[in-house]
C-alpha cells in the first residue's frame, strides 16, 4: 500500500502561548490522502529550519548550482525576536508558501521529510501545560483573505465561543466527547456541519447540531433562503428518515434553496422541497467551482440534526427561529410562477376551481348569464325642445334663424 502524502494544508492563524515562556505558534489544518484531517502547531524558527534542510536534500530545485533552476519557494529568515505583529503579517508569506511547496513535484512534495514535518506530533494532540493565570490566545484568519501581499491581510479574529446543549459521545478518534453546558472554541465551521472545536487541551470535529452561541438561539452568519436555487448534484444516495427530508440517488440534480450550518441543506426538486445532507451533495458547473468541494472531507455518515437531539438544554428562553417545509414549498412555487418556470394556478374559491372540482365542464345556463341592456331609442326633436331649458331653447332658435 502506498504511503499517505499531505495533500492540502490550510492556513487557520497562530496561537499565543504563555507556557513554559511567551511565544506563538501557527496552526495548520493538514488534509492528507486517505481523507484525514490533523490539526498541528509549529513554530515560525522550526518551520524555517525544515525550509533549509528541504534546500539542502534539493540543491538543483533551491536553485543552488543554477538560479534558474529555482522552483522550491523562498522563507524569510526568523527574527531574535517575534512580536505579535510580525507573527500575524507573515502568516500571507507562510499561507503561499504552504500553498506552492504542494504544487512542486511529487519527488518534493511528498518526500519523508515533508510527511515526517506535517504529520502530527504527541504535543499536538495533548499541548504544553497552560500558564496558572494566562489562557492562550487564539487568532484566526479569515476565508477572504489575499495570501500575496501583507498588506491585504484582515486583522485577526478571536475564537467563537459556543454552548454545548446537550451530551454528544463520539463515534471516532477524530471526534470530540461533549458534556451539556461545556464551552468550545469553534475553530473551523466546516459547511457539512461538522466543526472542528477546542475544549482545553482536547480538539476534535463535533456535530454543529450540538452546540449554540452565547448571545442568541440564531445564527447571525446563517445565511437567507435563496429561491432562485443553486444547482448540484448528489454525491451519495440518502433515504429519508424524518417527513420533512428529501429521498434522493446518486447522481440525481437538485437546486439548492437554503444552506444551514449545521450541514442539513433545504433543497427543491421538482415541486418538492426538503433537507439532504450537504455532505452529499457537489456543486455542478465551473471547474473551479468543482475543485473547491474537493476539499471539503467527505464521512460517510451527515451530522445529527437539532430536532433529533433529546434533553437538549439551552439557555436561551426563546428558540431557534426555522422555517417551516410548507413555508419554504409555498415560497418557492411563489418564486417559480412568477419566474414562468410553473402555470400559475386558479385560485381555490374562483369558479373555475369550482367547476374542475366538480367536472362540470358545461357553459353557464341563461339565467346565471348577464342580460345585455337594450339601448333605448333615440327621442324626437319635440321631446328633446320639451325637456331642456329655457336658454337652451333660446339659443337653438337664434341659430335656427
């Protein structure tokens, strides 16, 4: 069997430790070839390090014996000292860096030296000690960031933090054991709802399901139903297990309407709208479009849903607002008939629902129909003198004469 190789590492930001002394470190979220996610942390000096044993193993590549033969991409050098803003500033460097060391060569790009460097340690998993007084700062990079120039590089963002509401045991290594009430740093909200959290020293996927912000039920970045629709295409046959769930085959195209976080998407097909899971479902269209779901793990069970969750505990008094199916069908036969894309249909209490109803199909009989009015006939100049005034009749005579 052939070795793993990393096939993609992301970028997510860099962490400020205060054990056993401060010092940051970045957190790469490494995808390797059989479909495993690890989350490592490395420190920008050992980074360089293994940038400069890569060189050495690669003279012809680092472009030693002839510069342009160049192609592994260059690292700066690390600094005596790293501040908290050339820690954050490299991270566009580091992200490309990243990014152009998978595009080399397989010879490079999956040599043991580059498995050995990405492949997850001991203190990974279970890191330092935490500081007595000092909780380790987390910051993230955001998904629209520009990975060339620094200066286009957004601000760092705390960790989200939410509530778990309810106990959740875990059904792989990968998972995490949750406790109702426990809080979790969400450090990647991946779009099957499976979200990778950190709970103290413990990091792991949990089911989005499970878990609620502290400020509200809802989710602000939950985005509105888009009737119009997005097409895609069904990676894997799913069989509904509630009413309000879609069954669909392989390789079936559908439109996608609404795209929750907690990985249950509202889809239409046909008439027929429903939640599948987004796990199994692939965008159709662009290449580009394509090639950016392959990057999204595909399990092979969807995430639990909310409204199969028992003693769910939230501490929220008001629930989470959703949308009916009925809503969402009625809404969306409302956009596909004013789009022409569905006849519009005879209103319920109108006479031709009635008659379709009932299979009359006759014409109406003479006394349901309308009488036309007849038309008097016109007057006689006599009558016409007689009814109008007096100064009317003055003024007709003077032209008479």
């Amino acid at each position: 069997m052939a070795d793993t190789y990393v096939r993609h590492v992301e970028l997510l930001g860099f962490e400020k430790r205060f054990y056993p002394s401060q010092h940051y470190v970045y957190m790469f979220l490494v995808k390797w070839s059989d479909q495993s996610e690890k989350l490592i942390y490395r420190r920008y000096p050992e980074i360089h390090t293994f940038h400069k044993t890569l060189k050495e193993m690669f003279p012809i590549e680092a472009g030693d014996i002839d510069a342009k033969d160049r192609i592994i991409p260059s690292l700066p050098a690390p600094k005596w000292l790293d501040s908290q803003r050339t820690t954050e500033t490299r991270q566009g460097t580091l992200a490309e860096y990243c990014r152009s060391l998978l595009n080399l060569p397989p010879k490079i790009s999956r040599c043991q030296l580059v498995r050995s460097f990405f492949k997850v340690r001991p203190e990974d998993e279970t890191p330092p000690a935490p500081h007595p007084f000092k909780r380790n700062e987390t910051y993230v990079m955001t998904r629209d960031r520009v990975r060339t120039t620094t200066s286009e590089i957004t601000g760092p963002v705390m960790l989200d933090s939410y509530r778990v509401i309810a106990d959740y045991s875990k059904s792989s290594k990968y998972e995490l054991n949750l406790k109702a009430g426990d809080l979790v740093d969400i450090v990647e909200k991946s779009p099957n709802g499976w979200w990778f959290c950190q709970y103290e020293t413990q990091r792991g996927w949990a089911p989005a399901a499970y878990l609620e912000p502290l400020d509200g039920p809802d989710e602000r970045e939950e985005p509105e139903p888009n009737y119009a629709g997005e097409l895609y295409k069904t990676t894997k046959a799913y069989k509904a297990v509630e009413d309000d769930e879609l069954t669909l085959e392989v390789g079936e195209t559908i439109e996608v309407i609404h795209k929750l976080l907690d990985g249950w998407w509202v889809i239409r097909k046909g008439e027929e709208t429903g939640y599948y899971p987004s796990m199994f479902l692939c965008r159709t269209g662009q290449k580009k479009e394509v090639e950016a779901e392959k990057d999204i793990v595909r399990r092979e069970t969807p995430p639990p849903r909310r409204s199969t969750i028992r003693n769910a505990q939230s501490i929220h008094a008001k629930g989470r607002q959703r949308i009916s199916q009925d809503t969402y069908r009625r809404q969306s036969r409302r956009f596909l008939q004013q789009r022409g894309r569905l006849p519009s249909q005879p209103r319920k209490n109108s006479r031709a629902a009635l008659v379709e109803k009932n299979g009359d199909t006759a014409a109406p009989s003479k006394d349901e129909a309308k009488k036309t009015p007849v038309i008097p006939p016109r007057p006689s100049q006599e009558l016409i003198m007689e009814r109008c005034t007096e100064n009317t009749r003055k003024r007709i005579s003077i032209h008479a004469n």
